[in-house]
C-alpha cells in the first residue's frame, strides 16, 4: 500500500536539504575565500554566500551570492557561473556526497529587502500607528 505524502508543493525544505545546503554554502564560501580559483575578477573581490538552497533531489546547489561592498555584480556572477565546473570539482573533494551537485549562482537581495523592510517601519505611518496603540492599550 503507498503511503500519502504529506509535503506539499508549499512545504519547506527538508531536514536534508538544509543540512547538505548549509555544507556546501560553508565549502563554496571557504574555496572562495582561500582563492583557490584561478580567475582574476574572484581573486581581487571578496563573495559572501549567505544562502544555498538544494533541490529535493540534492543534484542542484542554487548558490545567492554577493560580492562585499556590492561593486561589480555582473563581473562576479559571470566569472562564478564561468568556474562553476572547477568549483563543483573542488566541491566533490571537499564533501563526502554521493552525488556533487550542479552549482548555479544567483544574486543575494535578502540584504535590499531588509533595508526596505527597515524603511518601511522608521516610516512616520506605521510610527503613528505604534505610538496610537501604546495609548490606547495602557490603561494600567
């Protein structure tokens, strides 16, 4: 008898999936670190990988990257999607997974969307809106 699944296409990542996720993010952001790729536009900027998100299968690493300071995005991805056949192989030797997993590179904008977030709530609207409900609640 087959069991019912219950992950749906709104369910989360797995256990899994995080766990491998956060392992590779650590090994990718080290072998950047250490400059052991050979390409002039990685070796003069520094990457920060905040996030690897894997596929259910753990075949595909989607890698959200950003170059510190910001500065020459589009040079970096295209020299990380350029290496990502070396980084994958380094990546293999550095893991002990059955399968390496295909990395593809996307820009970080979790850092714009706290920034927004922020402004939204220094705003004078949702600052009237707090400073009204502490009145209206203290009736101690």
């Amino acid at each position: 008898m087959k069991r019912a699944s219950t992950a749906g296409p709104a369910a989360g990542p797995s256990q899994r999936q995080l766990r491998v996720g956060e392992l590779v993010r650590h090994a990718v952001s080290d072998i950047l670190s250490r400059g052991d790729l050979p390409d002039p536009a990685l070796a003069r900027v520094l990457v920060t990988v905040p996030e690897v998100r894997m596929s259910p299968d753990l075949k595909l690493a989607t890698c959200y990257v950003m170059p510190l300071g910001g500065r020459d995005i589009p040079a970096v991805l295209a020299a990380l999607e350029a290496n990502a056949r070396p980084l994958r192989g380094e990546l293999g030797r550095r893991l002990d997974l059955k399968f390496t997993p295909e990395l593809r590179f996307r820009l970080d904008n979790s850092f714009e969307e706290g920034a927004r977030i922020d402004a939204l709530l220094r705003s004078p609207d949702v600052a009237r809106d707090l400073d009204h409900g502490k009145t209206e609640g203290d009736d101690a």
